[in-house]
C-alpha cells in the first residue's frame, strides 16, 4: 500500500477522508485483477500427452514447444518433454546435467545425423547463449558450441540409434564441458507424429544414471491406435 509521506504535499494537506477511498478503489481492483487472473489460469487445460513417459520419484518433468524460443533454427515442430535427474543443478552430484526428454513432432520427420546434428547444435548454442547473457558471463570463459552426431547398432525397439557429443559451456560453472547422449528415433504409432528420445549425462557410459535414464526411454509408451 502506498505511504502517506509518498503523496505530493498537496494531496497530504487534504482530509484523509478523500485519500483513503482512492486507496481503497486501487486496492480493490488490483484483488479483482488477481481473481481474474487466477481464474483463467485455473481454466487452462492440464498436459496430457497422448503417450506414456515414466516420470521417476524425484526426477522433476518440464516441457515446452518446439522449436523453443531459444532455437529458432531448430527443424520440426512439436513439443519437448523433460525429465530431469533429482542432482540435475547441483554440480556435486552423480546425476548433474543428467535428463532425458522426448521430442514428439509434428510429422513425419526424416531422421539423420547431419539433421539431429543441426537441431542439437541449435538447441544447445541457444540455451548456453541465452545463459551467457542472463547470467553475464564474462567473454573470456565461453567456449564454442560443437555437437556431433554418429548412427550407431539399433538399440532394443529403436527404429535407430544414435551417439552424440555436445562440447558447450556449463553456464552453471562457468567451466567447459561436454554431455554425452544416446538419440533413440522411436515409432510414434501415430499419423503424423514423430518421437525422438534423448539421454544426456556428462558421465561416461556404464554409469548409474544411465541405467536410470534407460529405465525411461524403455518405459516409452507410444498411443495405442
């Protein structure tokens, strides 16, 4: 609420009679403001994907629409669906920047190294870029983004697999870094849809995470037509 000594002086020289309905009416829109707000938030429909995707005890879940606001260059349209390791953010632990997430896009897209290639070196470079400058990140500590991408033997029900590298900055730290990732382009078993299911880690493979992550992308469960 605005203070008295705020007012000009000639507003402070009047009876407060006439200052503190004004008061009031501000007060009151503001709350009807917030209730209409409130409201039209509470109308917006839920996420409900119309595909299965384990979210473990404690792994917290994200998405958003693709390609995102900080990869314009990305190819596809469609929606991202995270599930981020429980020691994601803190760099002390085993499963910092360890998530997997689901691409699930419109299309039918071609799958190939040179154009998962491009959406991860979009998709990365955008988000360490947008960090650079949300976080002020003096120039001298970044480093380029390079992402590279091999096909590899299918995995289990994958239509392909693929390994891949990002070497970037790690915004968090401040250090350079490279993520190691597993691409699994999966059957969408839907018209016009297509689903590519990404494992990132910083740690090397055989490690604990990546059990936890392919715990995921098994539980993958496209809809049943």
């Amino acid at each position: 609420m605005l203070s008295v000594h705020a007012l000009p002086h000639s507003v402070k020289n009047k009876p407060s009679c006439k200052v503190i309905p004004a008061m009031f009416v501000v007060l009151l829109v503001s709350m009807q403001l917030l209730t209409m707000r409130a409201a039209a938030q509470s109308n917006e429909p839920a996420w409900q994907p119309v595909y299965s995707l384990p979210s473990p005890a404690g792994w917290s879940t994200e998405h958003f629409p693709l390609p995102p606001d900080f990869a314009p260059a990305f190819i596809g349209k469609g929606t991202e669906d995270i599930r981020f390791h429980p020691g994601w953010g803190d760099s002390t632990s085993a499963g910092y920047w360890s998530y997997t997430y689901l691409w699930w896009l419109d299309g039918t897209v071609s799958s190939s190294e040179s154009m998962l290639q491009q959406n991860l070196q979009a998709y990365y470079a955008g988000l360490v870029g947008r960090n650079i400058t949300s976080r002020k990140i003096p120039a001298e500590k970044v480093v380029p983004t390079v992402a590279a991408v091999k096909k590899i033997k299918s995995m289990g029900k994958d239509k392909e697999t693929y390994s891949a590298t990002i070497r970037m900055l790690d915004y968090m730290t401040q250090r350079p870094m490279v993520l190691n990732g597993i691409i699994h382009v999966k059957d969408a078993r839907t018209a016009g849809k297509s689903a590519v299911l990404i494992e990132v880690s910083p740690q090397a493979a055989g490690h604990a995470v990546w059990k936890q992550m392919d715990e995921i992308v098994a539980g993958f469960v496209p809809p049943q037509n």
